[in-house]
C-alpha cells in the first residue's frame, strides 16, 4: 500500500473508533491529512477556491478548534479528510496514465 491509502485507512479507522484516540491524537491525524491533501493538490494541479466552500478551510478550522467539536462532526471531518485524498489519487493516477500514453503516440 502507499502512504496515501495508508492515511486513507488510518482515517477512517479513527473515525469508526474515536473514542480510543485523544484529542492531540485526532489534532496530528486531521493535520497530517491537511498536509497530504495540500501536497496532492499542488501535484494534480488542483487550484483551492480559497472560499468558505473549500473544505480544507473547513477541515482546518475543526482541527484548531478541535476540543470544542462533537465527536460527530470529528467524525466527519476524518471520513470528509479520506474521501478528498481518496479522489485526489484517483485524479492522480488517471493524469499519470494520461501523460504515459501521451508519451507512446
């Protein structure tokens, strides 16, 4: 597996058992997942629309204010944070497969 399904795996992992994780547990996972799905972005070329709809805002405002969440909404934000790197590596993947058989015409 890569470290990107492993980190898809992990979140949803900790979404289905979040009781067992402590609150800088949930803050380092959801901040990993941050900085995986900026580093997806910027290598898919996928442009943030920098507005309250971008879910990475949203992603980054539960984690700060993490201790104040219900357990539901860090819950969402884990299966929200795997469903994101999840499409991003498939839009990957696709442009690599793209750029290859660009290459052999």
């Amino acid at each position: 597996m890569t470290a990107t399904t492993d980190l898809i795996a992990e979140l949803v992992r900790a979404a289905n058992s979040l009781e067992r994780a402590s609150l800088l547990e949930r803050r380092q996972l959801l901040t990993r997942a941050i900085s995986a799905i900026r580093d997806m972005r910027d290598v898919a070329r996928a442009a943030s629309s920098r507005t309250a709809d971008d879910n990475l805002i949203n992603l980054a405002t539960i984690t700060a204010s993490m201790e104040r969440r219900r357990e539901s909404e860090v819950r969402a934000a884990f299966l929200s944070s795997a469903e994101m790197l999840r499409d991003l590596r498939i839009v990957i993947d696709a442009k690599v497969e793209v750029i290859i058989g660009q290459i052999r015409v």
